[in-house]
C-alpha cells in the first residue's frame, strides 16, 4: 500500500543501451518502487543543477554553485543549507531530520553529505552519504 503512494517510476542510470536511452531487464524498463524511489529522487535533486533542467529550470539543488569553494566551516554550512533547501522543496514524501557535511578526512576536496530523513507515509527512517567534489 505504501509503495502505490511513494510511488513507481524508471530506476535511475538510463542509458545503458545508448542506440535507445533505455535501461532494460528482458525487454522491460527496469522500475524503482517505494523507498529505493525516493532514495534515487534524492540523490537526482542532489546531481542536478538548477537551470540544467530545459522544461524545470529551478529544479535542483545549489551545491553546484559552490564546486570551486574550500572546505571551511563558512562553505560547509552553504552546502548544508543548499542541500536541506533542495530537499525541502523537491522531495514532498520526506522529512528531513538532518543534514550534515564534513571533509573527508583523505581527500580534501571531497565532501562527504550524510542526509537523515523520514518518509511520511510509513514513518520509515533512512539516510544517504553523498560525495560532493569541490574544485
């Protein structure tokens, strides 16, 4: 019953098949249903630009902005709020409970994101890690 409220949509990388723009499984699109939807709708707001989107030009999230920026405590916040604004405004079906980022502690330019949310139809809580490259 949750799945038909969160939703089933194309799993996310199309393209493995270039000649047709497809992903498929026996001659199927391959589909993503419930949390893993809303897991992969996540990490497409996070990959996505605004203005990247023709028919959506604000669609995304503004972390893109701050590619060139260092790791300090002043652009590690702007990533926070980037991501928790996009969040907020793209994805309906959760609560975010947290953002956090932090440099990874190997590679300087690497940010590692961890997202904390709940899913609203079935109070579920989840996370994701997701790596944002500056420079």
């Amino acid at each position: 019953m949750a799945d038909g409220f969160l939703g089933i949509g194309w799993r996310f990388k199309l393209g493995e098949y270039p000649d047709v723009g497809l992903r498929t499984d026996g001659g199927r699109i391959v589909e993503a249903s419930g949390e893993e939807l809303i897991r992969q709708s996540i990490w497409l707001i996070l990959s996505t630009a605004p203005g990247e989107r023709v028919a959506r030009p604000d669609f995304g999230c503004g972390i893109h902005d701050l590619v060139f920026g260092t790791s300090t405590p002043e652009s590690i916040g702007d990533v926070i709020k980037a991501v928790d604004d996009a969040l907020v405004r793209f994805e309906p079906r959760i609560d975010v409970l947290d953002v956090d980022a932090e440099a990874h502690p190997e590679e300087p330019n690497l940010l590692v994101i961890q997202i904390r949310y709940a899913i609203r139809a079935t109070n579920s809580r989840s996370n994701l890690v997701y790596p944002f490259y500056l420079s």
